[in-house]
C-alpha cells in the first residue's frame, strides 16, 4: 500500500540515490494507497519518473516478485509480513528497515540487510551491493526462500500458534 505505514516516500528517495549509481536499474512499487499521488510527485521532483513504475493492485503478486532482483521494504512500522514471506519464498534477496517483525524473518546478512528506519542512504547502498554481486543475492535468496520454508509455512505457524493458545491454556487453568 502507498500509506503512511509503507513509508513510500523513503521507497522514492532510495530510487532516487540508487538511479545516480545504477542509471539502468528500475524500480517497482505493487499496490495503491493514499500517497500515490504525493509519490509520484515525488518521483518527478527527483527525476526518476521513468524508471519508477507504479504497478497498482496486481493479481498475480508471486509471478510478478519472480520478476524483480531485490525485494525492498521501507515500511515504518509491521507487525510479521506476508508480503516479505511472499518475497523470501520467490527466492529474493531482501532489504528493509529493521523493525521487531522483520528482524523475526530476516536473517541479517544471510537473507537481506536490515537497516534503520528512514534510511534511504543505507537502503540504497544495500540494493547496490546485491545488485553488484549476482553470487550474494542469489546465496542470499536461496537463504530467504530456505528460512521460509523451514520456519514459515502455513503448518509451522499453525502448529507454532496451537503452541501459544495450549500454553495459555495450560496456565489460566493451573
């Protein structure tokens, strides 16, 4: 979502200073929201207009992350992402602020960069560094996509979860 939330005017800056660098490379945002139009602007404002694309809702959001090199998130604030789960199970190397849901799915350094909220700069020279080296975004996507699958699937949380509700359980009756 463009949203306070989301943080997309970080996403936009961190385009910016990456486009001075990597003139070539193009961004995505998937999802609409209330700061689109602020967004746009933005991207016009710091000339990356062109290779900043607004994708909207989209219906095949797992295709389309296939698609892409790095996945970024700059959100200010996230409980636990389904749309960074979605990203690391495409097998994508991450970078995204470092906030307690995050850092729970994130393996800093072997999946993504986890870096402050709110820096750009620091995202920027992340997304450089993975699109720098192929064999360190694919080790660190393999990495994603295997930390997935070994701690966040539907029956894992499920099963993870059954564990919360039993040991509340356990201890409102003793």
């Amino acid at each position: 979502r463009l949203s306070a939330q989301k943080n997309p005017l970080a996403f936009v800056r961190l385009a910016a200073r990456l486009h001075e660098k990597m003139p070539a490379a193009h961004f995505v945002w998937i999802g609409e929201g209330p700061l689109e139009r602020q967004s746009r602007q933005l991207a016009i404002a710091l000339g990356v207009e062109n290779v900043l694309h607004f994708a909207g809702q989209r219906a095949d959001v797992p295709s389309d992350l296939r698609a892409l090199d790095v996945f970024v998130m700059t959100s200010r604030w996230e409980a636990f992402s389904l749309a960074l789960l979605e990203a690391m199970a495409c097998g994508l190397p991450i970078v995204a602020a470092r906030l307690p849901g995050i850092a729970e799915a994130v393996e800093e350094g072997a999946s993504g960069f986890l870096l402050p909220v709110e820096d750009a700069g620091g995202m920027s020279a992340a997304v450089q560094t993975i699109l720098s080296d192929r064999e360190l975004a694919k080790r660190m996507g393999a990495h994603a996509r295997q930390r997935v699958e070994q701690n966040f699937t539907r029956a894992q949380m499920m099963d993870k979860l059954m564990q919360v509700y039993q040991s509340v359980h356990e201890h409102v009756i003793n």
